[in-house]
C-alpha cells in the first residue's frame, strides 16, 4: 500500500492571521477531533460498515485513508479535481480559507490526485469536511465523507468485452448498489444524472427509505484528464464520495447533526462497534429559547456569514437560525430582514441572563462586522 505525498499541511505550519483568513476558532478546534476514528461512534460505526462490505468484496483491495490532513492547498481541493475558476464552491462565502492557498478542504476529493500520484489504484479516504453554510438540523460546518476511487487497466475492459467507460460505470453502479444493501437491506434505489466537475458521466444514487428518496452518495466515471495528468497513460477509473452523518442521520434515526458532537453519555452510550442496528431513542431535551433580530442588509450582507457569526459567539448553542422575515421598502428600496435564532443546549437547561447576553453580543457584532442596521 502506498502511502500519500506530503501535500497536506498540518496547522502550525499555516499562517491563521492572513487578511485572508475566514477560520474561525470554533471551526480551528474540530481539527483534530476526528468522530470519524472512534469506532463506537455512529460515524465510525458507518466508516466501519463501509470498509466491511469492500474488504469482503474485494479483499485487501483498497487501501485506506482516514488520517489525512484536513488543511489542503487550493489546488489540491479545485484545480487538481478541475473546479472550475468560477465555480461557486471557490468562494470565500462556501469554502473556509486561510490564506488564498490554503483551504479546509470541502471535500476528499482533495486527496484523489494525490493518491493516485502515490501509486494507488483503489482507495478510501474517510476525513472530515469543512464548508461554511447555513444552521439548522441538518447542516453543520464540519462533517465527514468517505471517498472511493477504483482504476481500471485494458485487461479488466478487454475481459468484459466492454468499452472502458461503460465497464466503469457498470462496474461502479454494481459496486455501490452492493454497498447500498449492505447497509440498507433490501431498499429500492434509483440513479439520477448529475453534474462534477471531475466526473463524466456523473451520478447521485437514490434509495427509498422510510417512505421517501434519499440521496445517498454522489459519484461517477472520473474525468480522464485526472488520471492522464497523475498515472501512465491507459487507465479508467470510477469515484464517488458519500456524507457519513447524512447515512448515519438515516440509518439511526439521529434527529439533529450536532448530536455526533456531544459528549452525552444518553447518546453516545446508544451506539455499538459493528451494530447497524440501533434506533436512536431521544432523551427528554432542554427547552429551546427563541431571539429575534432585525436590520437592514447591506450590499455585501450573505446568511453564510450572519450563521457564522452567531456560530462564533454561540458555539452549538445555537440550534437554527432561520429568516423569518424579508421585505423590501416600496419607497426607499432597502430590504429588511428578520432571523429567528434558535437557542438550545444538547446537555443542560440555559439561563435568560445566558441567553440575553448572547443575543446582545450577537446583535453587536453582526452591526459593526455585517455592515447592517439593526432596527
Ligand atoms: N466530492 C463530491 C461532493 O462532495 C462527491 C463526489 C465524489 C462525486 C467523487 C463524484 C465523485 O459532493
């Protein structure tokens, strides 16, 4: 098994004061954490799922990643996966960079050219992602995802009597239809056609679960370019990448994505190394406690940084932060929005004097660093 090239980089060796940089500390101090190595964990317990079913499938085949570093270059995380310049995941708003060379990666597909370079020609990569975006129960600014990246040679087309891009893509459908069953039983399934940058064709497998289609992974036959530029010449390959807190959300009936944080022993408690088959069962939860706050946006104003703001000063105290208002006034034209702030604590009840204080500061700093009026 090869190892990976040292492209990664590892936080003392990058710059966190560049002008550039929109890391905050909370994010800083999930580096590191890593839910995704503890094997009693429902992410580890996914992570595990998934190397089972590819070590009985194809035993000693893929080689596995699951410590590299989260800080990539740029160029690893887009241009090496052909992102193109423009492509809204580039943008400060989506992507938490540290200096304009420097990202948490969004995705592992930040490691796919790296690897391939390296020698390897099947790997998971299992790491945590960062991208900055909105709050609610299902989103979260750090979460895991698994990739898969398998290379084929013309023995492996020539003995099927196929042509090699449709032996990939039967042969990833297979793979990851297989992998659906392993951890979903017998669930129908569907494929929808997709877009990525580094994949064509592309697409998003869909199961039916619990009475509705959920996407469950995203994949395709990789862009040839990927592997001309970082192998010898006549190869094919499948990828695809998959949300292991979306598949653990689903598959345990987890309710709200900052459970996989807390260290409650009500939920950490419920999980097993190796068991699929635990059913969430919630703990009676601290009460919620709703703020509202109103301003007129600037030009420059996005949701992404209004979260991240609340993020900094609340940490997972905050629950959502939802626009509740948004109105444009007929004769000035200014737009005035309202969010509602959903306060709540996995692990204890919160105090008003704890949440006012919250509110104030939050009110504070989204007018001096947003730009905005409050009203
Ligand atoms: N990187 C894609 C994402 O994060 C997933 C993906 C990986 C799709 C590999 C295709 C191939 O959404």
């Amino acid at each position: 098994q090869a190892a990976a090239a040292a492209t990664t980089l590892s936080r003392e060796e990058v710059i966190t004061d560049h002008p550039f940089n929109n890391v905050t500390d909370s994010i800083f101090e999930k580096i590191g954490v890593n839910l995704h190595q503890q094997p009693a964990h429902p992410i580890g317990i996914i992570k595990g799922a998934i190397y089972d079913y590819f070590d009985q499938q194809h035993p000693s085949t893929f080689a596995k990643f699951d410590d590299l570093q989260p800080l990539v270059t740029a160029k690893a995380n887009f241009d090496e996966v052909l992102v193109p310049a423009d492509h809204v995941s580039r943008s400060p708003n989506d992507t938490y960079y540290v200096s304009p060379d420097v990202v948490l990666r969004c995705h592992t597909s930040a490691h796919q050219a790296e690897l391939l370079r390296a020698g390897n020609s099947a790997f998971l990569v299992t790491g945590d992602v960062y991208r900055r975006d909105s709050i609610d129960a299902t989103h979260y600014p750090v979460f895991h995802q698994m990739e898969g990246v398998r290379v084929f040679g013309p023995q492996d087309w020539e003995a099927a009597g196929q042509e090699p891009t449709a032996y990939a893509e039967a042969e990833l459908k297979r793979t990851l239809e297989g992998l659906a069953k392993h951890l979903f039983g017998e669930v129908e399934m569907r494929w929808i056609d997709a877009y990525f940058p580094f994949t064509e064709p592309s697409f998003e497998l869909e199961i039916f679960f619990k009475g509705q289609w959920l996407e469950v992974l995203g994949c395709g036959v990789m862009q040839q370019s990927i592997l001309d530029k970082n192998l010898e010449p006549g190869h094919k390959a499948w990828a695809f990448g998959l949300g292991l807190e979306r598949l653990a959300m689903v598959l345990f009936d987890i309710p709200d994505i900052r459970l996989f944080w807390t260290s409650d022993q009500r939920f950490l408690k419920q999980f097993k190394q190796g068991d699929l088959s635990t059913r969430f069962k919630s703990y009676s939860k601290f009460p919620p406690c709703y703020k509202d706050v109103a301003f007129w946006v600037s030009d420059s104003f996005t949701e992404n940084n209004l979260c991240e703001v609340v993020r900094g000063i609340a940490g997972d105290l905050v629950e959502e932060v939802k626009l509740i208002d948004d109105f444009t006034h007929p004769k000035t034209g200014r737009t005035s929005n309202c969010y509602r702030i959903a306060y709540r604590s996995m692990d204890r009840s919160l105090t008003d004097e704890e949440i006012n204080a919250l509110q104030e500061e939050v009110r504070s700093t989204i007018a001096s660093k947003l730009g905005v009026e409050l009203r």
